[in-house]
C-alpha cells in the first residue's frame, strides 16, 4: 500500500526521511487543488493520505464526505510540528457525530 503525505515543509521532510512521498500545501487552493488530483489519481495509486490537522481543517467538510464515501485513499490526520489542535475533533468523532453512533 503506497503512503502519501500533505503537510508543511517540516512534516513532509520528516516522512520522506522514512521514504514516503509528499507535497508542501501552503493554503487552502493548494490543498483543494491537490486533494482533487490524488482522489483522482494522478499521483498513481494512494492508499492511504496522511495530513496534518491544520490543513484537514482547511479541507474539513470535503475529507467528510471522502470518508463516508469509504474510498481509497483512507485519510490518516496527524498533528504537525506545532502539536495537536486544542479542541479538534478527530475524524472518528466527526463520523460518529455524522452518522448519529455515540458511545
């Protein structure tokens, strides 16, 4: 399974040091317009997309219908160098919430 990643200059060195490939998305157009092209493909086969928290929010309601969609590439958010973001939901308590599951 081929791993991609989205983050900033830091979080994409430190992966492609583990050998894993990614962009530097520095707004919210890069993020859209690169979102677009991994879903679509054009990166080659992705398996599963790491992104930081950060630019998850930028992209937040478009990565909730992805998921629920329950296609390939899964979507993994990571915190970046900054640390976790005080009060985000993760990606698993955005489904829940969505598809009305609480535990």
């Amino acid at each position: 399974m081929t791993f991609f990643v989205f983050g900033d200059e830091d979080v994409v060195l430190g992966f492609k040091f583990i050998g894993i490939s990614g962009l530097i998305i520095e707004s919210k157009e890069d993020a859209l317009l690169e979102f677009e092209k991994i879903t679509k493909g054009e990166y080659g086969e992705i398996g599963v997309l790491i992104i930081t928290e950060r630019i998850a929010l930028m992209l937040e309601d478009i990565i909730m219908d992805w998921q629920l969609k329950g296609e390939y590439p899964l979507i993994v958010e990571v915190p970046d160098m900054e640390g976790h973001i005080e009060g985000k939901k993760s990606m698993l308590e955005s489904i829940r919430k969505a598809i009305g599951l609480s535990v």
